[in-house]
C-alpha cells in the first residue's frame, strides 16, 4: 500500500494545484506509516536492542527507515522558516521515501532468499568481470599498436572512426560499442582500411565472440 501511494504522489505533484487535497490526505498517510515503521523498531529495541543490531535484515530495516525518516526531521526543525536551499533538500531527501518498498525484503522469508541467492552470485561475478576486464585491456593494447596510426595518419583523416583506437581509454570505449554491435561494420570497414582486413575480420570477430 505504501508503495502504491508513493506512486500515486509521484504522478499527481506535477498538478499540485488540482488535486493538493489529495495530496494532503497522501502526505497524512505517509507520515503515520513512517510512524508506525518506527514504532516497529522502537518496540525491537525494548525487546531485545543487542540482538537487533546482529541481525542484519533489521539493521537493513533501520537504513532504510532513517532514509526515511531525515527529510521529515528536517522539515520539522526548520518549519515555515526554511530558506529555498533547503526546501528544495528536503525535497530531493524525500525521493528515498520510495526505498521502502524494499522493506517488503524483510517480511517475506522468500525474498530473502532470493536476495542472498543475487549476493552470494555477485561474489562469482566479481571474478568474471575482472576476466572480462583483463581479456579487455589486452584487446585494447593490441587495437592501440596496430591502429593507432590511423588518428595521425593524414591518409586516414576521411575515416569516420580513424582515431578510435588512438589511445588507451578510446580503444576500450570503442570495444564496448564493438561489443553491442553499434554501427560495428563501418568500424571495421574504417580498420580495414588501417590494417590488413584479414586481420581485422579476425580481431573483430574474436572480440565479439568471446
């Protein structure tokens, strides 16, 4: 429900003026579910405040409450005398008000699970990001040896991508559109041109594959 009526503010503040009686009776609801969330942790403090803390779903819980809960704290202590500046901070403060929707995470013993499942497959993605990194940068040291020259080679000047390999950063950005196959083949056309085709057929097609 929470999340629906975020959403709902989210779509009617661009017309405040026509639906601010809406928006006044949104804006009550949000302030006692933000109450009620923090008399939940209120509650699991007396209950046990040490074992809170080694849990770490609640201390997810109190993240994302707080995140919550700093705009409102703001915009009580400042009150009708706050300046534009921050005004305009609370506002962009309470555009994590919709981070609650992840406390759905901690009441559903499912979504836990799936949570830690992502976690832990991070863990292995890691290292394949770092293979996919290395493989990377060898393939932009190559492209920077072999063409390079055509980003000083006046004969090369008519080429639309003739400096795409002209130095380090360059070549591995170029790769990447390589890699999503963004206008690919006038970059291979403009490399063949600097190299020999036979091998940039084969780097092209090496580096698309893997």
């Amino acid at each position: 429900f929470n999340s629906v009526m975020l959403g709902v503010q989210a779509e009617l503040t661009s017309d405040r003026k026509s639906y601010w009686q809406v928006l006044e009776v949104l804006g009550i609801f949000d302030n006692f579910i933000l109450v009620m969330f923090v008399v939940e942790i209120v509650l699991k403090w007396i209950d046990d405040f040490n074992g809170f803390w080694r849990d770490g779903w609640n201390v997810f819980d109190f993240v994302i409450t707080l995140m919550s809960a700093v705009p409102e704290i703001i915009a009580l202590f400042t009150g009708g005398t706050s300046s534009a500046q921050a005004t305009a901070t609370v506002k962009h403060l309470r555009v994590f008000r919709i981070l609650r929707s992840l406390k759905m995470v901690v009441r559903f013993g499912s979504l836990r699970i799936i949570v830690l499942t992502i976690l832990q497959a991070f863990q292995s993605m890691a290292f394949i990001m770092l293979l996919l990194f290395i493989v990377s940068y060898i393939f932009a040291i190559i492209a920077v040896n072999v063409f390079s020259t055509g980003g000083t080679d006046p004969r090369y000047a008519h080429l639309e991508y003739h400096d795409s390999f002209a130095t380090l950063p360059m070549s591995l950005a170029t790769l990447f559109q390589l890699l999503t196959l963004d206008h690919w083949y006038v970059v291979y056309l403009d490399l063949s041109e600097i190299a020999s085709p036979a091998f940039t057929t084969v780097y092209v097609l090496m580096w698309v594959w893997i």
